[in-house]
C-alpha cells in the first residue's frame, strides 16, 4: 500500500486528470449525465426536493451527503436562503449550508427593464443596475479568484445582445498596479472594457457608482452600416439603438467558472449560480468530493490533504481553520498542536488562533506551488505519526470534530464571523 504523501502526490500532480478518471467511472458518469439533464427543469425548492437523484447529487456535491436524508431541514436551509445574515443557513455557523442556500436560490441574478415616456416630450427611461453590494476596499486577483457573469441586453423586440465578463489574473494583468490589491475603480474600467469589446458595445455602459458599487446601464447608439456613412440600404442600412423604453432590458447573472480549481470572487451581484446555469459548478464539485471520499476510504491522510488543498486558498485567518475540524486536523499536525478537549474560553481560542497564526503563513497558500509544500509536508508528517493502514477519520468531513469539540468548533465560527 502507498503511504499517504505518495498517494497525495499521484492525485495531485494531475487533478485534472484524476478527476477525469473519476467522471468516467460508470456510476458517476450515470449520475452527473442525470443531473445535467435534469437540473434545467428545476426552477423551485419544490422542484430539487422532489428529485430524490437531483437532490442527492446535489448534497453530496456540497459535503452534505450525511444530511440528504433530513429534507424538512434542508427546505428551511433553502427557503430562507443565504442573503439575510438571520437566515437560518448563516445561523448554522457551518459554510456548506451557507453555500448551499446560494447556488440553489432560485432566481439568482438581477434584471431590470428600461420605460416608455408617459407623455409626450419625454424621454423613455433607460434600463440600469446598481450592485446591491458595494465593492471591496481592494480585490486579490494574483492567483485562483475569477469573477464571472453574463451582461445581457435586449435592443428591440426581436434582438438579444450578451456578453460574459470574466476578470482573473490574465484577463487584468496590464491593466492594474497589482493584481493582489485591485481597485474598485480598476475592477469597474476592467468591466467596461470586455463590454466594450464584445457585442454591446455602445449599447450598455458600466461603471463606478458614487456610493462604490458597479452599475450598468442601457445606452443609445446609431449603427451606420458597413459602409460606415449615413444613409444606404442593406448591410449599409442605418440602425438606431434607443436607449430607453420597454423593450430595453438589462439581466445580470452569473456564469460557470472557467475551471473546477477557480475562486469565485462577489463583485456585488453574488456569487453562487442559479439553477439554470449551475450544472458545471455543481458536477465538478461533485467529482471532487466523491475523489476526495475515494481516497479517504484508503487513507484518511489523502482526503485531509486534498480537502486543505481546495479550501485553503479561500481562508482569511487561523479562524477560519479553527472553525473547520478537518483544516484544523491539519494545522494541528504541521505545527504540533494536541488535540484539543473540554470547552474552550474566548481567551484559549485567541491563543491558539495566535499560535496558528504564527506558525502558517495563511496568505502564501494562495500560492499553488506554497501550498503544495505545505500539504506536502503535511502527508510526510502525517506518514511519521500515523501507519497508512489507520482507519479513515470521517467524522471530519460530517461534522463530528476530531481534534476539536463542538463549543469550540462553534465559538470559532461565531469570532470568524464576528458575532
């Protein structure tokens, strides 16, 4: 039997093709062709619960196969959702519910139409969006983030224009100071500048807000035709795009990352997909936790590794590892942490954070090679103190805390939370 760094390495060194083994396994390949068949029809909370298939793949995509069968539980998690910080997803203190209660809202994205004028002599109103969030003091774009959504405009009765904004490392690279402190005002020139190049161009400006939100909004534009000049029939005709009226539209949603290993970065319109989108997130993230389960079944080494590898670029603080019980499992054997047992004060929970702190460098796992060594030194740790043949620690990964008791588990959500 391989040891546990060996394993990782074989998984790691290729995901994407790891991952491509896994989706050609007949029994997944069955279940995601069903889901992306399926999950199209899905438009209501209804909808997911009554497709029992759906339903499982869903929970099991997100970390929550253990909780599928609680589905009066599950249905309060949805129909609140995740935009109220009193919702009952957020008050649960554990993010997989959180995350759950956003890709299935059901109606995610914002949309808006422009007005006809009342009477005579007015101007027809133009359609626009502000972001019901405001951007960030400063975005780090220098490694795995993307933000991704479609800007979508009705011209006419009968014409549709669209285009998909992406913005990661390569798409701002040249165009910002520093791609790990980019601007709100570099995000919105960034924005306006792929709307430019694309088919709406002159059609829908964007822009920066007065109160630090991105807007959108429709504008007028006269189409002189191929010939470039007034007048003229044919491709040479004249086209005028109003501005206004009702039959300018504006829709905003959100599109699939561009790859399974991408950080989804809220630019003030969310971040989770709705269903009608979704399908590609949701079957990578499928993939990913039944290769992660696979591996667990061999070596509880393996799936920690490869769990803190996809979720320690999107930490932000020891917190955030501390409130997770399999990314503290691993933090606790790099730097030789005992297990901890009994309740927890605020003041052992500030220190331990300290210590943590202290012995990781949180930010430089957002570099892929960075971490890769730190998981990697990980598994050689874990091969030292553990055999492979060591039962696999699942109670990790279904909420159960190893290595760190529920209070504790629960205070440190609360402090990275700040509530």
């Amino acid at each position: 039997m391989t040891n546990t760094l060996t394993s990782y390495r074989l998984i790691a060194k290729d995901l994407t093709a790891s991952l491509a083994r896994k989706a050609a396994e007949p029994s997944v390949a069955r279940e995601t062709a069903y889901y992306e068949a399926h999950i199209g029809a899905v438009k209501s909370v209804d909808d997911l619960l009554g497709d029992q298939r759906l339903y499982a793949y869903a929970m099991k995509a997100y970390g929550l196969e253990e909780m599928t069968y609680a589905k009066a539980f599950m249905r309060k998690v949805l129909e609140e959702g995740a935009a109220s910080a009193a919702s009952f997803a957020n008050r649960l203190a554990d993010e997989r519910y959180t995350a759950f209660a956003k890709a299935f809202s059901f109606g995610q994205g914002v949309s808006t139409a422009g007005a006809d004028a009342a009477k005579f002599g007015e101007q027809a109103r133009a359609a626009s969006l502000s972001a019901p969030k405001l951007l960030a003091a400063s975005y780090d774009f220098s490694g795995r983030a993307e933000a991704s959504f479609v800007v979508e405009s009705r011209l006419d009765a009968a014409t549709t224009q669209s285009v998909t904004v992406r913005l990661d490392a390569r798409a701002l690279a040249g165009r910002v100071e520093d791609l790990s402190k980019v601007s709100p005002a570099e995000i919105a020139a960034a924005v306006a500048a792929q709307i430019e190049a694309s088919a709406l161009k002159g059609k829908v400006q964007a822009g920066l807000a007065a109160d630090g939100s991105l807007f959108f909004e429709t504008t007028a534009l006269t189409d002189l035709g191929a010939d470039g000049a007034s007048g003229g029939t044919g491709r040479d005709a004249d086209t005028l795009v109003s501005a206004g009226g009702a039959n300018r539209t504006l829709a905003i949603r959100n599109a699939p990352l561009s790859a399974p290993d991408r950080i989804a970065a809220d630019l003030g319109f969310g971040t989770a997909l709705g269903p009608d989108s979704m399908a590609q997130t949701v079957t990578q993230a499928y993939l990913r936790q039944s290769l992660e389960g696979e591996a667990g079944d061999a070596d509880t080494g393996v799936r920690l590794a490869l769990y803190f590898a996809r979720k320690a670029p999107t930490l932000g603080s020891a917190y955030d590892i501390l409130g997770d019980a399999a990314l503290s499992q691993v933090a606790n054997t790099v730097i030789g942490l005992p297990a901890t047992s009994g309740a927890a004060t605020s003041q052992a929970l500030a220190k331990r954070a300290a210590l943590i702190a202290e012995k990781i460098d949180i930010a430089a796992l957002r570099d892929p090679d960075k971490l890769d060594a730190f998981v990697r030194r990980f598994a050689a740790i874990w091969d030292a103190q553990n055999n492979t043949a060591s039962a696999p620690v699942l109670a990790l990964f279904t909420g159960s805390a190893n290595g760190i008791d529920a209070e504790m588990l629960t205070s440190a959500q609360a402090a990275r939370a700040g509530r």
